[in-house]
C-alpha cells in the first residue's frame, strides 16, 4: 500500500489512520479520489458533513464518514454525501457479521475489514470495482464473516459471488495452527481474500467473459469434478514433485480454478508491493550484478501494461523484502520462486485484467483523479 501524506501539514498517513499524528487534523480515505487525506467539517454544510482540508474556500466535495466509523471504530472510509447508502463502498459488502455482543469478535471483524478494505483498494487502482456504485448500489463480491458453530464448520470459500471467511483466520494463533498443519509456506488474511476474489473475477472476467478456450489452454480443463480433484490433492499429501516448473504454489496443482486463483493472488501481491516501493522512491539493483540501480516504477501509473517491467523490478524487489525479514529475524515475507511456466500464468491474468472494461462508477468513468 502506498504512503500517502496529509495535506495541511505534510505528514506521512498510512492507510488505516484516522488522524494525523503531528497537526492532529481528522484523515479518511476517499474512494472517489482513491486517497487518504485530511478533512475538516463542510462549513455552512449539515453537521457531520465534512471536506477535504486544504481544497481553498469552495472546499471541494461534501462527505460523511461510513456509519461503521461511528458504531464501531471499525472504518475509516468516507462516503460522498449524496451517496443514500450510510455505508462505504466496502463495508457495504459485507452482507454477514459475526455475534459482535461476544467481546473478541469485534477485533475479529475489525481485523477482517482492514484487510478487505485493502482488497478494495488493490481492486479499484486495476479498474476492477467501482468507486462510487450508482444509486447507492455495491459493486464487487459479497461477503460473509461467520464463526464456527456446534455441529457445524464455516469452510472459507467462493460460492456464486459470495465469499465466506471463518473468522477464526483473524486470529494469529489459529491461522498459524492451520498453515502448519497444511503444510503451507504463507497464510495471511489478505492473502485469503485475494486468493477468493480469484474465483470471483474468474466467474466474470473468464466464465462470463469469452475467455474458457484460452484459460483451458494455459490452466488446464476447468470442468474436472471440483471435489474429486481436491479430494485426490489431499489424499496424496499435496502436489506431486516438480510442481514448481508450472505453478504458484502446492495448491495451485489442486484443480484449474485454483491454480487461476492462486495465480491471481500473486499478481495483486506483486502489483501492491511494487506500488509500496515505489511510493518510498526506492531504487532496486541486485547486489554483485553491477548494473546501476533502477527506480520502481509504479504499476498503476505510465506504462502500467508492460508486464515485463512488472517482473523485472518484482524479483529484486522480494530478494530485498526477503533479506529484510532475515536481518529481523523472521521468515521470509514472500516464500515463493516463480518459474517461467508460473509466470505466463500470470501474465495471463495481467493482460485479461488490462483488458477488462471499468464498471459504472470506477475511476474511468470520470471519477476524480488522485
């Protein structure tokens, strides 16, 4: 996620600040203007209407902040004032809550929404949601937070564009219990929400896009039995060897639809770290190689189609992150090395998102710049 920085006094804002830490101005982020900034109440305007701080005398456009904000503490997103939904393009999303009467889910759900509010952002820079749905309406997948009950196991998946999570991945010790058992190398709430908003946009972008015979031919027959391949990839204690030369991950090996899915998890990994990069204007060369170091260009800005230079700044840039990690301590933050059978993989859903057309209401249906 980029730094972004508050617009009276220059302050650097990350993206779940609610104030600024040296003028103490109040901070939401605009999704029309895919920013986080200053604001300060509309004057003259209804109360609980505010503006961006230091748009000058006319102030720009009139907010409210989402209606989680004040019953929860639980967003920091605003809503444009003649939006009729109280709640923000993400959390109006969220069709179901955990019980928030018992006291550790609330942190859950808290937990949950941060992460899902950075899926939306990742989602809104590639043109993928809209920023402003018209009449109030949601724009992208449907989601359903829920606890495991007597008798009963909430399964995390992706089902008719309604995607479900046990919260119980909100909470470190768990989701770290559940790697471990699966043998899994990265696990991680934002990575579970990227990974089943795959299988969402698979539904739309592939399914219902015209794209079956080219996703056959570089995935694989999406029409094998779903539970019976899965079934297989268990029962053989995970991926065959060598799985490595043609997919992302282990998993990835379990059927076609997980393989797109883990494939289109990466690809927001990769385009949200390099954008993070390139917001600290940080210059990448890989030690001993003697080439002169290059800045990271941003994967949203001028030349944002050229694949290539995605991949060229992505290796450097996770040896780096990797030996950050080591020099604290901790594993690697990206444990993975993609093979060139894995990166025409995605490449393909690079070039299918580049060519997908912007919903109604996204930035390229005259949304506000940054």
């Amino acid at each position: 996620m980029k730094t972004f920085r508050c617009g009276h006094c220059g302050q650097p804002l990350f993206f779940e600040n609610v104030q600024c830490l040296r003028c103490g101005s109040a901070v939401a982020f605009l999704p029309d203007r895919l920013a986080l900034a200053a604001i300060e109440p509309a004057p003259g305007a209804a109360e609980g209407l505010w503006r961006q701080r230091g748009r000058g005398q006319a102030g720009g456009r009139a907010y409210r902040l989402c209606r989680n904000h004040g019953e929860h503490q639980a967003c920091n997103f605003a809503v444009s004032a003649d939006d009729p939904n109280p709640l923000c393009v993400s959390c109006r999303q969220t069709r179901l809550l955990p019980d928030l009467s018992l006291p550790d889910n609330h942190q859950r759900w808290y937990r949950i929404e941060m992460a899902k509010r950075r899926l939306f952002y990742t989602l809104a820079k590639l043109g993928l949601v809209a920023v402003e749905p018209p009449g109030g309406r949601r724009d992208g997948p449907i989601f359903e937070f829920l606890a495991d009950l007597p008798g009963h196991q909430v399964l995390t998946g992706h089902c008719d564009g309604v995607i479900t999570l046990n919260i119980a991945e909100a909470d470190d010790t768990e989701r770290v219990r559940r790697r471990v058992a699966l043998h899994e190398p990265y696990r991680t709430l934002l990575g579970h929400l990227r990974h089943e908003s795959g299988h969402y946009y698979w539904d739309r972008l592939i399914r219902d896009g015209d794209r079956l015979d080219a996703f056959r031919a570089m995935f694989g027959d999406d029409r094998l039995d779903y539970g019976e391949a899965l079934d297989r990839y268990y029962a053989a204690g995970g991926a065959a060897p060598g799985w490595q030369q043609q997919y992302v991950t282990a998993y990835a090996t379990a059927h076609p639809w997980e393989d797109w899915a883990e494939t289109w998890a990466h690809y927001l990994h990769m385009v949200d770290l390099l954008e993070t990069a390139a917001s600290y204007s940080t210059r990448l060369t890989v030690p001993g190689d003697g080439a002169e170091a290059e800045a990271v260009a941003n994967p949203f800005g001028r030349g944002a189609g050229d694949f290539g230079q995605l991949v060229e700044q992505w290796i450097p840039l996770t040896l780096l992150v990797n030996s950050l990690n080591r020099s604290l301590g901790h594993d690697d933050a990206y444990p993975f090395a993609l093979s060139p059978g894995a990166l025409d993989k995605l490449r393909f859903v690079h070039d299918v998102i580049h060519a997908a057309p912007p919903p109604a209401g996204s930035r390229g249906e005259g949304a506000a710049p940054t």
